[in-house]
C-alpha cells in the first residue's frame, strides 16, 4: 500500500550531505556566539550617533544623571581686547596640570568662548577628552568638563563614539571593529550554504492516499483491516510511519 522512498537523482546521501553542512554550520555558530558582544555594541554606537536625540533620554533614564549638561553659555565683552589662543591654551593646561593639549576650538563670535580640549596622561587614544570653556574676554574658566567626574549615563553616552569609530581600547579592539563589517556577508553565505545543502536532501514520498484505499478495496486487505478494528486511512498512516521510521533508523 506504501510506496518505498527512493533518492531523487541528484540528491546527496545523508552523510555526505552532513559532511558538506557541518563547516558551514560550525563557522555561522561559532562567529554568532564569539562576536555578539562586539555586533552589539557597534550596532548600539551607531543607533546613537544617528537618533542621539531618542537614545540619550533612554540612557539617561535607565543610568539616571544629575548633570543633563546645558548649551555653550553666551559671553558678553566689556570692551577689553580679547586674548589670542595661546593664552587660552596655557590657561587651560595651568587648570588641568599635566594634560595634554588636542585641540582648540576658536570663538564663532564675539559671544562665544574658547573650546580647549585636553587629554589626561595616560589616557587611551579616543577616549572622552577634557573641555575647558575660556572666556576670550576675560581669560576666566567659564565651565571644566572632566570625564572622570562623569555620572553613568553621561559616561556610557561620551564613549560611543570612540567606540563605533575603532578608537579607545588599541589595536584589538580596530581589528574586532573591522571584523564585525564583515560579518553580515559572513552570515548571509554561510546560510545560503546551508539552505543549499538542505535542499539537496532525499524526500520520503507516500502513495496518495485515494489511491491507496482504492488498492486495498481490490485486493481484499479492507476486510482484513477492519476486522482488526482500524479504519482503512489510519492503517495506510500506521504503515507509512513505520516505513519512514525503518528508512530513517537504516539510515542512522
């Protein structure tokens, strides 16, 4: 009543065809479980860096802060000649003794301070740096913002930047960065291997069951069916559950 499963031509027998999947699948798991720390905090950086306006009330909502940070205040001179940069500069260094210097924003207006970045010794490549506000009137420190003094949520949202853009940890963390762009071909190839190799598995087949019932009827094996106490149907699945059962365990 069942028809015997045959491979299709062109099918891989079964342990060919886990021979062929088992690279394939190794490296997708492996890669998925070794670099998801990574994959996530790219992906969380970058989010960042493009709604900065949605996730920073997140952040700070989950990490809470006490300084929400506030705008570059205005300055209004009294007439005094405004200082060049260099006296910005050392003005700055003199507050924060032993930085050292990356750069100096200069003043868009006759309202607008000097922007003094600084690093502090030792500090990673990247990492938050110090901003010192002058102002180019007076030569006072206007505002020191020192990412040590960082509350959680503010310090978690200073470090996304350097770390979407490969900098602060060294050299491995570049190559991990580098890495994780790779990734989604990565993923993408080595599921479609497996797809492919897949669908290169042989197809158990089962006569229709019309048919199957009409042959029973012929041949006398109803009476016999049903003076075991089954339906016609349930024997012809009975029998092609056993069938793919033997199929597969000789296969095993």
């Amino acid at each position: 009543m069942v028809a015997r499963a045959e491979p299709l031509a062109g099918r891989l027998p079964r342990r060919a065809r886990r021979a062929r999947l088992r690279p394939y699948r190794d490296l997708h798991r492996a890669l998925g479980i070794w670099t998801f720390v990574v994959v996530m905090v790219v992906n969380f950086s970058g989010v960042y860096l493009v709604f900065p306006q949605t996730v920073s009330p997140a952040i700070m909502r989950l990490l809470p802060s006490r300084d929400p940070g506030s705008s570059t205040p205005l300055i209004k001179g009294a007439g005094a000649q405004c200082i060049d940069a260099d006296r910005a500069i050392a003005i700055a260094l003199a507050i924060t003794p032993g930085a050292l210097l990356i750069s100096i924003g200069l003043p868009l207006g006759s309202e607008r301070p000097y922007r003094v970045a600084l690093a502090h010794p030792g500090a990673a490549g990247g990492a938050p740096e110090v901003a010192a506000l002058i102002n180019p009137w007076s030569g006072e420190l206007i505002k020191l913002t020192d990412p040590r003094h960082f509350p959680p949520g503010k310090t978690v949202l200073a470090w996304q930047q350097p770390l979407h853009f490969e900098r602060g940890f060294g050299w491995i963390w570049r190559i991990l960065v580098c890495l994780s762009g790779l990734l989604p071909a990565i993923f993408a190839f080595t599921g479609l291997a497996m797809w492919l190799i897949t669908l290169s598995a042989p197809r158990r087949t089962v006569q229709p069951l019309a048919r199957s019932i009409s042959s029973a009827k012929r041949t006398g094996e109803g009476q016999a069916i049903r003076s075991a106490g089954l339906t016609i149907p349930a024997a012809i699945r009975e029998c092609a559950d056993r069938t793919n059962f033997l199929h597969f365990s000789r296969n095993m």
